[in-house]
C-alpha cells in the first residue's frame, strides 16, 4: 500500500461505513498528467456530529460579502449573538479618507437588534422598524442592509416588507436578505444570496463612470489585511482606472457604479462568481479570473489583463512595472527562500485561497501538498465547465436564482466594452480564459490530495502521516496543529498581519512563514505536562 493509500485509510477507517462512503467522495489524490480529473463531492451537507469547519449562510452574506461594504450600515436582526461574534469583521480593512463626510465607515461597527424572548414569540418586526428608524436618525447612512439569522426565518418575520415600509419613510435603500443561517450547506449560500441582492437593487443605479482610459472593477478581493490596497497600488501603477473593489473597502456608491466599467477581475471566484456572470449577461461585460497572490502569478494575471485591452502602451507599462516591481522584491525573497526551499504545507480555508496561496508557496521553493476547501463547488476544484452538470438538491434549490436579460439600454457586447473589433476580441478570447475559472485541480501535482470540508479528526491524520511543514487554515485549528507541533498560520485573517497580496505582500507572507518556521520559542519553553514539578504541584 502506498503512503497516500495508508493515509486515507487511517483516515476512514473510524468511520462507520456510510460515513466512510460519504467522505471519499470528498477526497482526490491528483492522478498521472493524463488522468482526467475525477468528480469530487462537494457544496453538499456537512454529516450530523461531525466537527467541520464551515460557517453558516448569514456568515456568507453578511460577515464576507455585505459586511465591508463601508457607508452602509448593516443590521443583524436576530439575538445578540450573531451580531456579537461578527463584529470584530475578518480583518476587512476601510479607510475614511476617500470618502465624503469622512465619518461614514460603518463596517467595524455592530448593529443588532438583539432579539429577546418576546420578540420570538410576538415578532420582531416592530424592534427591526424602529431600529431602522433610530439608525436613520442617529447615522444618516446612505443605504441600509438587513440581514436575517436564523430564529428570524423560523418565525417568519417579513424583513423585506419592513425594508421597503422603511424605505418609503426614509427615501434611502434598505436591502434585506434572507440569509437564515440554515439557509444552505455552508456561508457558501450566503455569498449567492448577498450577490443576488447587490445585483438586483445596487449594481446599475449609478450613472458615474470613474475618468480613465481603462476602468476595471475587482470583484471577490475583501481586502483582509490591506490586499485590496496593494492591488490597487499596481493596478493604478499600470495605468488602469480601478472603479471598485467588491467589496473590500468599498462603497455604496462605488457598486452603483459597478457596471460601468469595462472589465470585470475576480479574484475569490467561489463568493462572487455570480456577480460576474450576471453582469456578463445584463451589461455583456466580460470578465476575467485572475490570482493577484504571488509574485509570477501577479505577473501572469497583469499580462492577461494587458492583453485583454490589447494597448501597446498598456502592454509597455504594464512590462515596467513587473520589471521593477519583480526586481525589487526578488531579492528579499531570494534571502527567505534559502530557509524555505523544500518544505511541504497544507492548507484547509475557504473556497479560493487554497488555489492561489499554491502559486506564492512556490515562489518561494514549497509546495502546497495538500489543499483543502471548506465549502468550495465541484467548479472551484474541476472547472466552471462541470456547472452544466451539476444537479441541484434541495439545499440549492432553496436559494433563488436570478434569471436575468440583457438590459435594453445598457447592454453593450464585450468588444464594445472593450473598445474593439468583434474579430479582435474572438482572436484574444482565443489566448486569455475570459469568463472562466478552470479549478485549483490543473494546479495540482501527482501525488497531491484535495479535501473537500475536512473534520478535525481527517486533519490530525493528515499532520501526522504526511507530516507538513506549515499548516495555513483558520483560528479554529490553528492552535490544535500548533500544540502537534507544526508551524500553523492564518490564512484567512492572516493572524495580525497583511497584505499578503501582490508584491509587497510576498514579501509580508514570506517574513511571517519564515518567522513561524524559525521560532527558537518552542525549543526555550517546557510545556506543563513535561514538568513533573507542576503535575506534582498541582496534585497536592
Ligand atoms: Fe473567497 Fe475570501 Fe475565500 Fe471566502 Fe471566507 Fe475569507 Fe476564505 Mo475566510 S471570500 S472563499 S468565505 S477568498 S472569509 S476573504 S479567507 S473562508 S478562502
């Protein structure tokens, strides 16, 4: 039995004989070169008891996609806890200095209307009305979100009825999304419910396109540890016009604008996909994936761009900047990869960094051994050619879908977008993956595993039989590896630190995963339970 074999052994063979039925299905090992990629299982129920590490669909909507949006206020309606234990954000910076008056940045703020026991029995309609109210009248914000928790869908408060009574009052948009926690298998659906949303009663509304030869919007980048500003540096440096970024660091009035400019990056394919493909369909917008995490893939992901626009001009800028930008930076990385060079990571987060954190660990001389989603679709691991066959389920099935048309007066071809030729656009369409995503499974190495909404129990296997170097994952597992004695960072929050986009935050990355590799810490300390001393001391 080979290594790998054993591994997935002793990872299933606890489980009773559904359960182990059910998590292979979850599971690849990446084949030989030629193999095609097998169907993996995944956006499908995490099993009753065990400990996954998903989050729920008011996580999805609020705390990743509405959350950031700065100069809206965002209502959790629902008891105090929700709203409680999202506060502290995801690290999704914002700035006050580019917006007029400077004050209105609400999105490091918590407003609930911490439901009671009352309120459950009787409705808390009338506490959501008059906290609408008091908001209106204490922050004058520009628009409002309200976003469902659980208990409110099971009580079944009208929250888009409150919303609109509340909007005639008030004369300002109030958004509300029905995005129970139950409302799908992870934070996954709320991502599709936020995006419907935003779409439907934001996107299209504005009529200011921001002043520049080539306008582009990033959507899927949140900004966490200041990642949306360095990207920004170097698109701005590049020549490009940046009009948002959905949602890092953005505004209300920023996505009103969203339409109107001429290209579409994402970024975090899994959380705003819809968006993207939406404005293909009602504006002809075209879009473009990109990976703005690590140095070659920046520079890859620049060069598309250029091409797209097919500027010679734009192309000769673009060229500088990754020349300078690269011969800057090479060098310190060059200092980081001699403590690097050969060592392994696996990674457990969401549904994206898993793929694009592959490409800076490489720059650096690792390997991501194996990568795992928490809530990622078959999509994000075979390819967006797999959607059409895709069954929906009953959880998919419960949120809605947008069947949208191509606008009667906006609607623009993506040659007109981008101010060229029909021919033109098919001979670039022909080199650069526009409107496409191909999955993290093409990146992967023989050998490598993927892992689709892990458990702590399939996790502790993994460290200990394939024995990582670095474990990059979230704050629930991050001290479980550490006390195993493995090296284990952040990747969602990035613990204290960021950017980790772009090039200076290679540089960022590289530091602190050297930093974590190199600690004397644990070697100077004796943990309790080797200290015979206190097991006595403590006994007496
Ligand atoms: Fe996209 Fe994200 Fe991610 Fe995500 Fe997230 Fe996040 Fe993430 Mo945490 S939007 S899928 S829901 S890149 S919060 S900024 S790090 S799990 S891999």
């Amino acid at each position: 039995m080979s290594d790998i074999e054993s591994t997935i052994n002793e990872m299933l063979t606890p489980y009773p004989e559904a359960v182990k039925k059910n998590r292979k299905k979850h599971l690849l090992v990446k084949g030989a070169p030629a193999a095609c990629c097998p169907p993996i299982e995944a956006n499908t129920r995490t099993i009753p008891g065990i400990i996954s590490q998903r989050g729920c669909a008011y996580a999805g909507c609020k705390g990743v996609v509405v959350g950031p949006i700065k100069d809206m206020i965002t209502i959790t309606h629902g008891p105090v806890g929700c709203g409680y234990y999202s506060w502290g954000t995801r690290r999704n910076k914002a700035r006050a200095d580019d917006i007029t008056p400077k004050d209105k940045v609400y999105s490091n703020l918590c407003f609930t209307t911490d439901m009671q026991e009352p309120d459950i029995v009787f409705g808390g309609e009338k506490k959501l009305a008059k906290m609408i109210d008091e908001v209106v009248a204490e922050f004058h914000p520009r628009a409002i979100n309200i976003c469902a928790t659980c208990p409110v869908g099971l009580i079944g408060d009208d929250i888009g009825a409150v919303a609109k009574a509340a909007e005639e009052r008030h004369g300002i948009s109030v958004l509300a999304y029905n995005c129970e926690g139950y409302k799908g298998v992870s934070q996954s659906a709320g991502h599709h419910i936020a995006n419907n949303n935003v779409m439907e009663k934001i996107v299209g509304t504005g009529t200011e396109r921001k002043p520049g030869r080539h306008v582009i919007n990033i959507l899927g980048e949140y900004n966490i540890g200041g990642d949306g500003w360095e990207l920004e540096r170097i698109l701005a440096e590049c020549g490009y016009t940046v009009n948002c970024v959905l949602t890092g660091d953005s505004t209300y009035l920023d996505i009103k604008n969203l339409h109107l400019a001429d290209l579409n990056l994402v970024q975090c394919h899994r959380s705003i996909n819809y968006i993207a493909e939406m404005m293909e369909t009602k504006y002809g917008t075209p879009w473009l994936k990109v990976n703005l995490i690590g140095i070659e893939s920046t520079n890859e992901s620049l060069r598309q761009i250029a091409q797209v626009f097919n500027d010679p001009a734009l192309v000769a800028k673009i060229e500088e900047v990754i020349e300078r930008e690269t011969a800057r930076v090479g060098p310190i990385l060059d200092q980081y990869r001699k403590v690097l060079l050969g060592k392994t990571a696996f990674a457990i987060v969401g549904g994206s960094r898993s793929h694009h954190y592959q490409y800076l660990l490489r720059d650096l001389g690792m390997e991501m051994i194996i990568a795992g989603y928490e809530f990622a679709h078959r999509d994000d691991y075979e390819g967006r050619q797999v959607i059409p066959t895709i069954k929906p389920d009953a959880d998919s099935k419960n949120i809605p879908e947008l069947h949208l048309v191509p606008d009667e007066k906006m609607y623009k071809d993506a040659h007109v977008h981008l101010n060229m030729s029909k021919e033109k656009y098919d001979e670039i369409k022909e080199k650069v993956p526009l409107n496409y995503y191909e999955g993290i499974y093409p990146n992967m190495k023989e050998g490598q595993i993927i892992i689709d909404d892990a458990n702590h129990h399939e996790v502790e296997v993994l460290i200990k039989t394939v024995k990582p170097d670095l474990f990059l994952s979230g704050v629930r597992d991050k001290y479980i590896v550490h006390k195993m004695c493995v090296a284990s960072k952040q990747l969602h929050a990035y613990d204290y630190s960021g950017p980790y986009a772009g090039y200076n935050g290679a540089i960022n990355f590289a530091r602190d995963v050297v930093n974590a590799l190199t600690t004397p810490a644990w070697k100077l300390i004796t943990p309790p339970w080797e200290k015979e001393e206190t097991r006595s001391e403590s006994n007496a």
